[in-house]
C-alpha cells in the first residue's frame, strides 16, 4: 500500500487524466470498488440497506457510484446530499436504480436524516475528501456534528478518509464521525497515520482507480504503508535443507550491571525471528547473572570497568566475530564514558565504508564466508545507548559499515541531530527520509507509526500505534528481530521494516493475551513472536 500526500495524489490523478485515464474513469473504479467492499463487510444480513452522505466533491461521485453498484446488487439505497446536485447523471444514476435521493436544505431539522439513520445497514461518509481545511464551514459542521450525537448511527465507512480530516497533518475536527472501515482510493493518505486521525479511521482498505503502474508520477512514490502481503512477500524462505549457518549468527553487544536484561530481550528476539546461531557479548560482570536465562546463547566475556563494558573489550570483541554475520551494537551499553570508547574503538578498527560499496558480509550475506580480517566489521544493527556513543565520534557516519541500520527514538534521533524532540516527532517522515540519506544508513524512527526510511528513498510506515509498546525493553525486541532477520540475508531495508512490522503486531497480540495494554511487558512481546510468524511466514 503506497503512502502519499494530498500534493503527490492530486499530481498523479492529474497525470492519468492527461494521459487519457479520466476523472470520471477513476471515480467509476472508485465507486465500484468501494461498492464490493461495502457488500464483503456487511452483505451477510438481512434487509440491507445503505445511506450515503454526499458531499460536492469527487469523494461524493464516489460515493453515487457505490450506492447505483449497491442497489444492483439487491441493496436499498439512499443519498443524502449536502448540497442539490442539480442534473447530476450519478444522482440520476441512483434514482433509476431504485435509490432514494434527499437534500440538506429540503431536511427541516434533519428529522428524515434521522429516519434513514435507523433504517439503515451501513452509512457511507462521502461529504468530504482529501482537501479538506479546518475548520469545517458551518453546514458541513451541523450535518456531522448532528450524526455524533443521534440516538442511533450504523456503522460508518470512510470514503478514502472520514470527513474532517485533514490528509496531510492528521488533525482532526471535532465533528469527524469515527468509522468502522476506511477505504482509501489508490493509497494511503499521510495524515492518516498520524495521531488524532487515525483514532477516527478504523480498518484500512484500499481500492485501484485505474491509475497505470507506469504512470511516472505513480512509479515515484517510493513511501508505503507496511502490511501483512508485503512482509510475507519479502520474508526469507527457509530450506528445508538448512542448518545454523544458513541462517546466519547474531552477535548482541551491550549489557552492564545497571541494564542485565536489555541484551537478553535483543538476543532471545534474534533467535525468535530465525537466526541460525546468537551470540551474547557481555561485560563478565554480568555474565553469572544471564548465562542462565537463555540456554540457547553462546557468549563472548569481555572486560569491564564496574560492571559496564571496557575500553579494551572492542579489540576482543573484534577478535570474537570471525563468523558473526550481523552485529547489534547497543542493548543495555550504559553511558558510561569507558563504553562510550568502546564504542568508538570498535568502530574505528576497521576500514570503514568500502568505495566499491562491498566491505565484510555486505555483499555475500546468504553465503556467510568466513571472514580472513576479523577486524572488518559485519553489517550493524545500532540501537540504546549505541546511538548515543555514536554522537561522540566525530564524522561517525562515514565509519559505519555499509548496509547499518539505527533504531532511534525520538530522543535518541535528538541526540543524533541535535533537534528538539517536538520538532523531531511533527516531522517524522520527512527527518528520517533526510537523515537516512546523509547517514547513508536505514533510519528505524521509532514510536507511534514507526517509520523506516532507506538512503535510497524508500521509506516504510507501520499502521500501528499503540502503548503496549510503550514499555522499557520493546526496542531491544525490536532491534534483535531486525539484526536476526537480516542475518538471515534480508537487505537492510527489507530486514528493518518487516522486523518494525512483525514486533508491532507481537505488541497487539501480546495485549490479547494479557488483557490489557498497560500490562504487557517487553517479554510478553518476545513470547508472542512465534504466534505471529505462523500466520504470517
């Protein structure tokens, strides 16, 4: 599913018009489709019956031509127009089939809007579309408003996005209805994921409008929207012929006494998503307390000053990943300045960035050579306290390997940048678009609607905001499903996006199965793992 704004949308309808698709041909494909999907949702009862609100825009023609499409389909049909649409063929297209057609101002005090309320199976909200401005004009406000507060409304179905949103922002009036299904013509649009929209969208569904694949302007939208057929589709296929070297190893960096459990979470996570072989790299302090918790781990003991990693401990860590394919740098490191050297030591023992754009595994990550120059680094996964090491080495992109990923949050990514966090957090998608590009590394921004965005342009949004999340320890999670699924030679890009993917949707399912969304913890999410690659992978 693409991801556009209101701009981008305009431009590529324009463009098919121009190129002979007219506007009527993708309202048609609208109407149609929105037509099928009303029926799939709420076909199965009896006495059906469908009320539209019609406003005078292309959301409204949508609108016409899915009630003409229901009533063929044996539907009782109703258009409530907010405005006459005087000699309008798709109103006259309702009326020849059977459909009954009502005006606003023909409505004293909304009484026969309230009758066909109760009546009705289904309410279609075509009044406005994706140019909305707040505040809504006072009739369109009493029309809506008036619906919030009836005694009685069906289920709603947004037409391409509930009336008074606006597309770009995600804000909202306080008279938008909140539907039970939106269905998006041809894409996504970007305020609605965004907070409050979203609250107000329901279930996304998206129908075509005709526009050709290789319209230019359609082919540039390199944004989408993450969902379960393209996570399936770019999910690694496991041979049965397999073994733990095809699968690649993980080697998790971090801990220290005051955060034990962050490298565990990362490390359990790694090996939930698939990973042939993880590897636990601890300070030794730590190591009595944890060796336990995961009998599945190998481990790597390195120096410490006080319980947090050493300065001298990335000459040993160097020395330790002759096989390591992926490196998650970061889980439970601490702030403590020998770690933040760590850090630096480890990434200033090698090349740095290969002109020939391949350095380590980043060109062979199905195979797993061994490597003949342990002090090459694999490709990095950086998150946690990682992150924040990384804004003391002076020009520290240029010394990540190629194909890194960072998994930032929003006060990580100020760390980063060096900007606000309000700042950060209202301009979401277009900071991790720029940053990714001057990083030259795929951008994990984390949060509500996490967003994943490559140096190339791709960029990936997840549709899901929840505070099940919202619980120390749910990156680690995070940051080990990436690391082991691209141990498991996913590109950088894929790995990241399908891994914010699956852990969001281990979050909702964790919150079923504890009951309560305040209530899950980060290792109900690890749990929940499995259950979500078997209906997926």
């Amino acid at each position: 599913m693409k991801l556009v704004n209101v701009t981008e949308m305009k431009a590529i309808e324009k463009a098919a018009d121009a190129a002979g698709w007219t506007y009527a041909d993708m309202m048609e494909q609208a109407g149609a489709g929105l037509a099928e999907i009303v029926h799939s949702f709420y076909g199965y009862q009896d006495n059906l019956s469908a009320l539209g609100l019609v406003g005078t825009g292309n959301n409204g023609g949508d609108t016409l031509v899915a009630l003409a499409a229901l009533a063929d389909a044996g539907w009782q049909v109703k258009a409530y127009l907010v405005k006459e649409r005087s000699d309008d063929p798709l109103v006259a297209r309702v009326k020849t089939a059977g459909g009954e057609v009502l005006a606003m101002p023909s409505d004293a005090g909304l009484a026969r809007l309230d009758a066909w309320l109760e009546e009705s199976t289904v309410l279609l909200d075509g009044v406005l579309g994706t140019g909305a401005q707040l505040p809504l004009k006072p009739d369109i406000a009493r029309l809506l408003g008036h619906i919030k507060d009836a005694a009685f409304c069906p289920p709603v179905v947004a037409v391409d996005c509930p009336s008074g949103v606006d597309c770009d922002s995600g804000a909202c009036a306080p008279e938008t209805l909140i539907a039970e299904v939106t269905v998006c013509m041809a894409a996504i649009k970007a305020g609605l994921l965004a907070l409050p929209a979203h609250e107000y969208c329901g279930e996304f569904q998206i129908v075509g409008i005709g526009v050709s694949e290789d319209l230019p302007e359609w082919e540039a939208i390199n944004r989408l929207v993450t969902d379960e057929e393209w996570v399936r589709g770019v999910l690694p296929l496991r041979q049965s012929d397999g073994h733990k070297g095809t699968f690649g190893t993980v080697t998790v960096a971090g801990g220290s006494v005051n955060y034990p459990g962050a490298v565990m979470l990362a490390a359990g996570a790694a090996g939930r998503v698939g990973a042939g072989l993880v590897q636990a790299a601890v300070p030794n302090a730590i190591y009595a307390a944890v060796a336990g918790s995961n009998l599945n781990l190998t481990w790597v003991m390195l120096p410490h000053q006080m319980g947090a990693l050493s300065a001298n401990a990335a000459s040993v860590l160097l020395q330790a990943m002759e096989r390591t394919t992926i490196l998650l740098l970061g889980p439970g490191l601490g702030l403590e300045a020998e770690s933040m050297e760590f850090v630096r030591r480890l990434l200033e023992g090698h090349p740095g960035k290969s002109a020939k754009g391949g350095l380590g595994f980043v060109n062979a990550l199905e195979s797993h050579p061994k490597v003949d120059a342990p002090r090459v680094l694999p490709p990095l996964v950086v998150d946690a306290d990682g992150l924040k090491a990384l804004a003391k080495i002076t020009d520290w992109p240029a010394k990540l390997p190629e194909g890194a990923i960072l998994t930032p949050h929003p006060g990580e990514m100020a760390v980063l940048t060096g900007l606000d966090i309000q700042e950060i957090q209202n301009n979401r998608l277009q900071l991790a678009e720029k940053y990714a590009r001057e990083w030259k590394a795929v951008v994990v921004l984390k949060g509500a609607f996490t967003v994943v965005a490559a140096p190339d342009g791709q960029v990936a949004v997840m549709p899901v905001a929840t505070t099940a999340l919202a619980h120390a320890g749910t990156g680690d999670v995070l940051a080990g499903m990436i690391a082991g699924l691209r141990a498991q030679g996913m590109p950088a890009f894929e790995a990241a996006a399908a891994g914010a993917w699956l852990h969001g949707q281990a979050g909702l399912a964790a919150m079923e199965h504890v009951g309560h969304e305040a209530s899950v913890q980060a290792t109900d999410v690890l749990a929940a793992i499995p259950e979500v690659l078997r209906w997926v992978w």
